[in-house]
C-alpha cells in the first residue's frame, strides 16, 4: 500500500511575529556620517613666537642634556662644603697626631721647619673650625656655639697629656741657646750660701716655704754644676722650661758634712728667667 506523499506531510513554520518598534533596523535612507579630509577641523596650534615643535625639541634636549663634569681635584671640596662639620672633627680628633709630627720633626735635621708647620697645622685646624662655624650659623646659633665648645673643649682635653704631661728629664735642644737658666738657679744657692733667701730669683718674689724652712736649718758649704736640661714631652722638647742639677755640701746643725743633689727649676718668662721651684737637699 502506498504511503502519503512529501506534498501531503505537514511542515513547521515559525509562528508570525508582529512588527516591533524598538527594534533597531537598517534604514537605507539614512544619511551616513562620511569622512572628508577637505573638511576644516580645529587642530592645537602653537604658541606666538615659538616655531612649531619648539617645545617638544626643547625638552628633548633638556633630556638629552650631558650632566656638567667635575674636576677630580675639586671633588674633595665639594664634599668639604656638603659635610664642614665632618671635616672639623677630623681635624680635632688628630690634633695628638699633628703634634707628634712636630716632635719627628724637631728631632730630625729640619727643626727649621717646625714652627712653619705648626702655623700651618693650626691655620688648617682654624680654617676647618671656621668653615663648619659658618655652615652652622646658617641653622641655628645655639647649634654654632654648642659646636665651637664642644670642639675647642675636645682639643683642650686631647692637647693636655700630650704638652703637659713630664715623660722624663733630657737635654735640651741646641735651639734652647746656651743660657738655659743656669745663672739664675745659681742665684738661689748663693743666697743660700750667704745665709739669705735669693727672693730676687724666685717667681712673685717669694721662696716656696719649704725651701726656706730647709734653708735655714742646713748650712751649704759648697755647690757645683753638674748637668742642665729640659722636661721630655710628647710635643717637641719645651725649651723654656729646664732643670739643674748641683752637687753641694751641707752640713745639718754639729753633724759631719754631706753631699746631696740639689735639683732647681727654672722657666723663662719675659726675655728673662725665674726660679719655679728647689728639690733637695733633705726630704
């Protein structure tokens, strides 16, 4: 039996839908937008009297600008004028050192150069105070007077072991002359010879009591050079200030005679010399 025909067998069809209006659709009619490069359109324009790309230039070179180079020699000076307080406590802290320079100095063959090169070492240590000085006083002038203390009272306290402090006795340098004090520590001893106190050669005028007590109460027969010096520093050897040791006979009330050391310190004060102080002859 035949079976129906492809004619006769129902098909599926979308169901009819109704125009909408939100839709949005192609309307040939519509006018299109066209680009035309003949069309006048606003563009940037450069400022009055600057050439076009000027600007742009410009700040491709101030890009491309080298950075300015420095001398090496300068180098250390600019980094001076950056960190002046730096610098000043460099100096202060090797002020011991600047001083033991000096006393190689003085003990080699060029003394001459000592006092050259001191006034340098402390132009040098004053340049360095004077320049953090100034970079403080821009700040704060309690900071420049803390500072200057602070330095001065560093360099008063490094300084004292160094020139202050006695290492032992030695001779004296042959820019010391030959005068040293020795007349004037001979002074003393005639006076004590004759029976009286030599306040002539003593410092303000008057003998150190001790010396006096001892004075009277032993009788110098006799009294005789026998070495002069200096005091031994770390600083170059001091030649203002020396010793003398005489070899005298005394003789203490009815005991027999002795031979002590008598030591006698002399310093120099206004072109001439003064009497500082008597070791001997008794404890």
């Amino acid at each position: 039996m035949p079976g129906p025909s492809e004619e006769d067998v129902p098909r599926w069809e979308p169901p009819p839908v109704a125009p909408s209006e939100s839709v949005p659709r192609w309307d040939p009619e519509r006018e299109v937008p066209r680009w035309a490069p003949e069309r006048a359109v606003p563009r940037a324009q450069p400022r009055p009297g600057r050439a076009p790309g000027a600007r742009l230039d410009g700040e491709a070179r101030a890009r491309r600008a080298p950075e300015e180079r420095t001398s090496p020699l300068a180098l250390p000076f600019a980094w001076w004028s950056r960190n002046p307080w730096v610098v000043a406590w460099a100096c202060v802290v090797l002020v011991p050192a600047g001083v033991l320079l000096l006393r190689v100095v003085d003990e080699s063959r060029f003394q001459r150069f000592v006092q050259p090169l001191e006034w340098a070492l402390l132009g040098l240590l004053g340049l360095a105070l004077l320049r953090g000085a100034l970079f403080r006083a821009r700040r704060s002038a309690a900071r420049l007077t803390l500072g200057l203390v602070a330095a001065l009272a560093a360099i008063a306290l490094l300084l004292w072991p160094v020139t202050r402090v006695t290492l032992g006795r030695v001779m004296c340098p042959a820019r010391a002359g030959t005068d040293l004090g020795v007349p004037t520590a001979a002074v003393a001893l005639r006076a004590w010879q004759r029976g009286e106190s030599g306040e002539a050669a003593w410092h303000a005028g008057a003998p150190a009591a001790p010396w006096l007590e001892r004075s009277r109460a032993i009788t110098l027969l006799d009294y005789q050079l026998v070495e002069t010096g200096c005091f031994e520093r770390i600083a170059p050897i001091d030649a203002t200030r020396t010793w003398h040791d005489f070899r005298v006979t005394i003789r203490e009330g009815q005991r027999a005679p002795l031979s002590k050391v008598v030591v006698v310190h002399t310093a120099a004060e206004l072109g001439g010399w003064k009497i500082t102080g008597i070791e001997g002859p008794l404890p």
